[in-house]
C-alpha cells in the first residue's frame, strides 16, 4: 500500500527533515519526493510505501502528520493510494 503526502506553507529550515523523522517513525518508507520553493511558498508532494508501518493505523499516521504539521506551520495532507487514484481516474 502507497501514500501520497503533500506539505506546503512558508518556506523554513527542517521540513523536509520534520516529515521525513516522522515517516521513519511510523516505518513507512519514502518511495519518491519532489519539492519545490516558489516565492518563499514551500511545496512538497512525497509518495510513501506504507507497508512497513509499525502496528500503527493508517488514520494515526495521518493525524500525527497533521499534528506535526500545525506545529510547524505548514499544511500536511495524507492521502491513501486507493483514494488518490480513484480521484483522479476521471
């Protein structure tokens, strides 16, 4: 099972470090990463393979990124592979 993970907000030290911790945390392995910095607005999508995940949920997975997402001031968005595709099958 895959991921996609989106983060963007203002530009800082240590985002891609943040997310990149928390993901190890939880043993979902980053697959593939593309980021980007657009007038000071820091834009990342990440795709994660979730089946190494140490027996935490899916739903915990997403709201701790999202917590660290508040924290750090950035938007952080977890999306299953299954919902990303079915969105976009159109």
């Amino acid at each position: 099972m895959k991921a996609v993970i989106t983060v963007i907000g203002r530009d800082k030290v240590g985002i891609i470090a943040t997310v990149s911790v928390a993901c190890s945390g939880f043993g979902v392995n980053i697959v593939d990463i593309s980021q980007t910095v657009l007038d000071g607005y820091f834009a990342m999508i990440m795709l994660v393979e979730l089946g190494g995940m140490k027996e935490s949920s899916f739903h915990e997975f997403s709201a701790a990124l999202k917590k660290i997402g508040d924290e750090n001031a950035v938007d952080i968005r977890v999306m299953h592979e299954d919902i990303f595709n079915s969105m976009h099958r159109i």
